[in-house]
C-alpha cells in the first residue's frame, strides 16, 4: 500500500509549504482548510497530520465515489459519483478530508507534492 508518512524523529517547522502545495493542486488557491495535509501544535513544535488510509471514508459513502485502487491501496474519489454530502469528511479520523461547498470532497491520495516541497524533508511517500 502507498502511504503519505511522516518521516521519525523529523522536525517540522511549520512553514506550511506541504499545506500550500496540496491546497493548489486541488483547489488551484492557498486556504489552509482546503489542504489534505494539516500541521498541527505538539509540545513546542509542529507535527504534519496525514491521511493514514484507514478506509472508513469509503464505508459511509452511500454512493460507491470512493474505491481503493486495487494496486497502490489508495482510497480514491470519483468526482463524477460524489454528491458533496460530506460524511466521508465527517468520518475522517485525521481531520485531513476536506470539501469546498458546491464540490466534490478531496482527500491525500499519496502523490507527493506535499513531500517535495517540504524544506524539512519530513514527509515522504513510502509503500507499506
């Protein structure tokens, strides 16, 4: 299975590039909330919150959008079947789905763009 992870013992420093770059690969605009990836205060640093790929988002879809691609393990949205109701962000144990009103919701899907421009080199892209 592909997974976006955090890298051990990695300091973030909160710059937020890893929120910028995903905000503008789906949204094509920088707004925090519209990032799959989120940085959030632990002790006196920053710690980057991802998608783990847990799959409880495709449970609670009553409209099959999301599927996990039979080779990487990715759980993935089918804009075209997703209705924007919201539960599958709702039931997000990360807090890392997200959903613009009027659209389809977004969530990690393990491409790396947050890991590139991370000048910490605290996230990476790894097959479990």
């Amino acid at each position: 299975m592909k997974k976006l992870t955090v890298k051990k013992n990695s300091e973030c420093m909160a710059c937020l590039e890893c929120v910028r770059a995903c905000s503008n690969a789906f949204y094509k605009e920088f707004h925090q909330d519209l990032s799959c990836i989120q940085v959030v205060a632990k002790g006196e640093g920053a710690k980057p919150v991802v998608c783990i790929q847990c799959g409880k988002c495709m449970k609670v879809c009553e409209n099959g959008a999301i599927t996990q691609n039979p080779k990487t393990g990715v759980y993935m949205i089918n804009k075209k079947l997703c209705v924007s109701c919201g539960k599958c962000v709702e039931a997000c144990p990360m807090k890392v789905m997200v959903m613009k009103p009027d659209s389809p919701a977004s969530k990690c899907i393990a491409c790396g763009i947050c890991a590139k421009v991370c000048p910490m080199d605290v996230l990476e892209v790894v097959e479990k």
